[in-house]
C-alpha cells in the first residue's frame, strides 16, 4: 500500500520530538520528506514503511482517444461506484472547458 505522508510517523529529523508525521514536525514546525523521519512507521500498522519506485503515466483528458475510453470505463455498469464515476465526469467536463480556451 501507497501511504500518504501523513500516514508516515516518526522522530523529527531537527527537534527529535516522537510520533511527527510524514512532512511536518508540530513542535518545532520544520517541515521535511517523510524519508527524513527517524525510525519512520506507519500510523495505520506500526510497520516500517519500504521505500519503492514506481511508475506513473499521465495522459492529455482533453485527448479524444482518452476521453472516448474514459468515457467507456465510466458508462460501464457497477465498474465504479457512481459517486466516482460522477467525480471523473466533472474532471473530464473541466479538460474540456479548459481545452477550448
């Protein structure tokens, strides 16, 4: 699983405080990569984060080809639930607007 920096706790690279989050200290406010924390853990399984790569693509939504297979994905019975479906339609809706300026 992917963890947000906020789900990353541990030592304050600067103050030392214990129990700091992923990208900031509140005690001493110094803000920093969760690959700085001191004996970094997962907030949600105690379990030392690993740090992986991966890859990421991104694609142009006001691209016809990915709007039709967006489209598709989105018009696909019980694929996704229908308040994420609906959230990506406003997504593509905006790459539209923002395509014709």
């Amino acid at each position: 699983m992917f963890l947000p920096d906020r789900y990353i706790k541990g030592e304050c690279p600067n103050c030392h405080s214990k129990d700091q989050y992923g990208d900031a200290c509140e005690v001493c406010s110094t803000v920093y990569a969760p690959t700085d924390l001191i004996n970094p853990y997962s907030a949600l399984t105690g379990a030392p984060p690993v740090l992986k790569a991966s890859e990421h693509f991104f694609f142009r939504l006001s691209d016809p080809k990915c709007v039709a297979f967006l489209e598709t994905v989105l018009d696909t019975p019980a694929r996704l639930q229908p308040q994420v479906a609906n959230k990506a339609r406003e997504w593509l809706a905006a790459a539209a607007e923002t395509a014709l300026e």
